[in-house]
C-alpha cells in the first residue's frame, strides 16, 4: 500500500545524462528505427516492431519482447505507440505515447508524454528525458512504478551503443 501512495503523489521520472558523442548521433539514435533498434528496451527484451514516421503527429510503434531468460514472461509483448507533438531537431522531440500488455489493453495501458531535451556540450550531448505519466490502467501500477528502472536500462543500453557508434567514427575518420 506505501508503495502505491508514494508513486501516486510523483508520476514524472526524470533523468539526465552525458554522452560523449555528437548532438547529431545522439538525435539519430533516438528518431530513426535502425538505431532505437538497437538499444531499446530493458534486458532480456527483444524489438519484435519499430516504426519512426518523424513529423508532427507522425507515428513511433515498438514492440518489446521478453525473452526466454524472463521466465514465466517469455514471448510477452510490451507495445508503445505515439505520435510526434513536437520536434525541434537536433535538439527537442515530445511524444505523446501509450504503453501497454499485448491482449490486456483496456485494464494494462499506460498513457505518457515522454520530452526529450538534448544539447551539446564540452563533454558530448547532455540529454534531459522528462517522461510525464497522465494515465494508469487499473492493472499497471506496478509497471508504472517500473518504467524508471527500465528507462535506466535502456539510457544505459544506448551509452554502450554510443560508444561504439562513436569509435567507429573516430576510426573511419582516420583511415581517410
């Protein structure tokens, strides 16, 4: 019950990070489906769908997968759907968004604006993601309280992505 209380008086997660990477690569990874492929989602989930139309009211569709090693969750399919509200490229992208549990839609969605804020810096890009939870289906709380530690996962999931992303660049550059 103290859990539910403390999650009902704060339903925004915020984080903010520094990639020692480009503004441009950082944009890149997070608004085109090749890269958020790539590093989407927490551990032992799989990208089953990824879609990026990148225009106001366009729409952005993944679906996550457990895996195998999530035991009695395996082949469960997490989808978020949403549409693009605002976009100032490099630098700002807002999605109003839906998450939910395939087959349990009406009782497991998850209504969320997710506002992703990125600049650049002396170190790399600081990225600031503001994710403002509006709705809670009745059989969500639990993920609800959940989106923080996956969030984390999967911001920690692109840094090891940006770093190779970054290499390979840095390396490609010296070979011309």
């Amino acid at each position: 019950m103290m859990l539910l209380q403390l999650f009902r008086k704060k339903k925004e997660i915020k984080f903010e990070r520094t990639y020692p990477a480009p503004i441009d690569t950082v944009w890149r990874a997070w608004t085109r489906a090749e890269e958020l492929r790539r590093w989407w989602g927490p551990d032992k989930t799989r990208i089953r769908e990824c879609e990026v139309d990148l225009r106001i009211g366009g729409r952005i569709y993944i679906v996550m997968e457990a895996t195998e090693e999530m035991g009695k969750y395996a082949g469960t399919r997490w989808p978020m759907e949403g549409a693009f509200s605002l976009i100032e490229e490099p630098t700002r992208v807002t999605v109003d968004a839906r998450s939910w549990t395939e087959g349990d839609e009406d009782t497991t969605t998850i209504k969320h604006i997710n506002d992703l804020t990125l600049t650049e810096g002396d170190r790399g890009t600081n990225l600031k993601l503001h994710i403002a939870i509006t709705k809670i289906g009745s059989r969500a709380r639990m993920a609800a309280f959940g989106m923080r530690w996956g969030y984390k996962a999967q911001l920690d999931a692109l840094e090891h992505i940006l770093a190779q992303t970054t290499r390979n660049e840095s390396q490609r550059n010296e070979a011309t």
